[in-house]
C-alpha cells in the first residue's frame, strides 16, 4: 500500500495568514489615505467654495453700496432739480404777479382817469346844451319852467349812474340806459327845434349834439366796464381765435388724413403676414389646412381665424397646435435618454465584481474557469481550520455546490 506524506501546510498557512494581513493592512492603509485625501480635497473644495461665496457676497455688497450711492446721488439730482425748478416757478410766479400788480394798477388808474375824463365832459355837454333849452322853456310868467331842462340833463345822469350800479352789481342795466338815451333825445330835439326857430342852424346842431354826446360818452365808458366784467373779447382776440380755430381744424385734418394713411399701412401689413401664414400653413399642414377650410365654412367664418385652426389642428392631429404624434414620440424618446444619462451619474450604478467568491486559498479547478480558487492559489487544497476563513453565505454554498456539480460531471 502506498502512502504518501502529510503536505506541510502550516508554513503556508502562516504565509497566507501573513500575506491576507498584508493585504488587509494595505487595504486600511490605501482606504485611509484615500479617506484622508477625500477630506483634503472636500475641504479643499469646501474652501475654494466658501472663497468664492465671500468674493461674491463681496461683489454684491459693493454692488449693492454703489446702487445706493448712484440711487441717494439720483434723489439729490432730482431733490435739487426740484428745488430749482420750485424756486424759479415761484420767481415766475413773483414776477407775474408783480407784473400783474402793476398792471392792475395801470389799468386802475387808466380806467379812473377815464371815468373822471367822461364825467367831466358830460358835465360839459350839459353846459353847453342847457341855455338853449332854458331858454325855449322860460317865460316871465313862468320862470320856474327854467328847471325843465336841468331836470331832463339830471334825469340822464341818474339813470346812468343807476345803470352803472345795476353793472358792479350784475343786475339787468339795459332799461336805465334806454331811458337814459331817451332822455337825451329829448333834449337834443328841444335844442335843434328851438335852435332852429330862433337862432341859427349851427346853434341848433351844436347844441343838440352837446345834448346827446354827453350820455353817449358815458355810456360807452359803461359798454367797456360791462364787456371786461362780462369777459367779451375784443374785435382784434375774436379775429384771433377764428385765425387758430381754423389752424387747428387744418391741422387736425391733416392728422386725421396721416392717421388714416398709418391705419391702412398696418392693415395692409397684417393682410400680408395673414397671408404669409395661410400659404405656409397649407404647404406644412395640408391635411388640417383642408379640414380647417372646411370647418371655417361649416362655422360660416369667411377665413381661417385661429380658434378654427386650433379646433381643425385637434381633430385631425389630436393634439393642440404644435404637437402630434411624432412630435411626442421625440419628447418622450429625448425624456427617456435625458433618464438614461441622468442615471449614469457616478456612484449611482451598482460595480459589478467579477468572481466575488474567488478566494485565495483554495486551489483552482481542473480546467480554466472551474472552481472558486484563485489563479495563483495553492496546488493543493490546504487543512481548514474554524475561523480561517469568512463563512459563505447561503447563496454562496449553493453556487459552489452546483459549481461542483457541473466540474464533476
């Protein structure tokens, strides 16, 4: 019987259990620099970041500082282009009233001068037409009949002064001047019939005239106090407004005409883009552009508007304008990719280890690929100890055995 001697493992396993602690030292080592290198960058990292947060915190706060400088230089450009503007309207102001002022005064005292200057001479007109009229009244039997003519000169006088305070007082004054020039009709056909009669012709006409150039003097200096108090303009501002009212019906024809012109250029332009839209419409969407004719003659539209479109585009694509099936496939085939590349991020995907279960220990098969030893393993299969090894798993076992199973048979 032959025998053969007992292989000497314990070298080997010391050799292994030497080189697994090795390896294993390695591996802590390796896995503690690479950890410690990860920190370095991370922080690093970490470091270059928080850098780049101050400088641009940095950057926004002087950004920040500089638009509130360039907005409180803005307020205090236009603070003072306020106060400006403030101070030379009130010194416009001023000046306009002051020259308003003056001009009041001015006109004051023009228009006192002028009543005073009226006055005056109708006093005077009353003097030159009352001696011819006393004298067609006055008789020595009746020498109080000497006043008639004082009364009518006086009565006229009364009356207009009663029309000049109905004026101030905006009552109605057309009725004491029409007595008033009734008056001084009156007067005036006395003179000119006793003139005539007893003196000479230029008697008469004179003092007819003095009779009714007086009350005709003042009552035209109550026409203009009642024209300004009323507001009428004159001859010469009424020619002016016909002047620009014409000016401005000229130039608002002439914007209307431009306007005109400006609403047909537009009108025109939006035919040709509709237009332009139609014919592109119909060479890209010939099937939906028929329907859409249709339906725009079934609706009763005399063309294409968009709601007929969209309505056309629904029922013949199923999709709003712009969409159709191709157009989703490509969305969704793009969305797909978009998730196929997003899932490819780096420590997202499992790594897949070939030949976890290889361990060094054990020999290799008999044939390449068979067995669970490594590729420089052992010749021979070496004593197992407990606890030399990590215990398999139930998977593990299982893939072993049938590993076994198809390397026997």
């Amino acid at each position: 019987m032959t025998t053969f001697a007992e292989p000497e493992t314990e070298p080997q396993h010391d050799m292994a259990a030497y080189a697994l602690a090795a390896a294993e030292a390695d591996a802590i080592r390796t896995a503690a620099e690479a950890e410690a290198e990860a920190k370095r960058i991370k922080a690093a990292e970490e470091a270059r970041r928080q850098a780049i947060a101050n400088d641009r915190a940095e950057l926004k706060l002087q950004q920040e500082r500089a638009r509130h400088e360039e907005v409180q230089a803005e307020r205090a450009r236009k603070r003072a282009a306020e106060e400006k503007a403030r101070a030379a309207e009130a010194k416009a102001a001023a000046a306009e009233a002051e020259a308003g002022a003056a001009q009041e005064q001015r006109v004051g005292k023009s228009a006192t001068r002028w009543r005073r200057t009226a006055m005056a001479f109708y006093v005077l007109c009353a003097a030159v037409a009352l001696p011819l009229q006393i004298s067609f009244f006055y008789t020595p039997e009746r020498p109080y009949l000497a006043l008639a003519p004082v009364l009518i000169e006086v009565s006229a006088l009364v009356l207009l002064i009663g029309a000049a305070a109905a004026v101030t007082a905006g009552r109605a004054h057309w009725h004491y001047r029409l007595i008033a020039w009734g008056c001084a009709f009156v007067a005036a056909a006395i003179n000119i019939t006793h003139g005539l009669d007893a003196f000479d012709t230029a008697t008469a006409i004179g003092t007819a005239l003095a009779s009714v150039a007086g009350p005709g003097v003042w009552d035209l200096h109550e026409h203009g106090r009642i024209a300004r108090k009323e507001g009428r303009r004159t001859l010469r501002q009424r020619a002016a407004d016909r002047r620009a009212a014409k000016r401005a019906a000229a130039e608002k024809a002439a914007a209307e005409v431009a306007a005109a012109a400006e609403k047909a250029a537009r009108d025109a332009e939006v035919a040709a883009r509709v237009e332009a839209l139609a014919k592109q419409r119909a060479e890209l969407y010939p099937e939906v552009w028929a329907h859409a004719l249709r339906l725009a003659a079934a609706l009763g539209q005399e063309a294409v508007t968009e709601e007929v479109w969209r309505q056309a585009h629904v029922n013949v694509e199923g999709a709003e304008p712009g969409e159709d099936a191709g157009t989703l496939r490509t969305r969704n085939a793009a969305a797909r990719r978009v998730m196929a590349a997003r899932s490819e991020a780096p420590g997202e995907r499992p790594v897949k280890i070939t030949n976890a279960q290889v361990v060094p220990q054990i020999p290799r098969g008999p044939r390449q690929g068979t067995g669970r030893g490594a590729r420089g393993g052992p010749p021979v299969r070496g004593v197992r100890r407990k606890g030399d090894t990590a215990p398999y798993s139930t998977g593990a076992r299982k893939a072993a055995s049938e590993t076994a199973k198809k390397a026997a048979s």
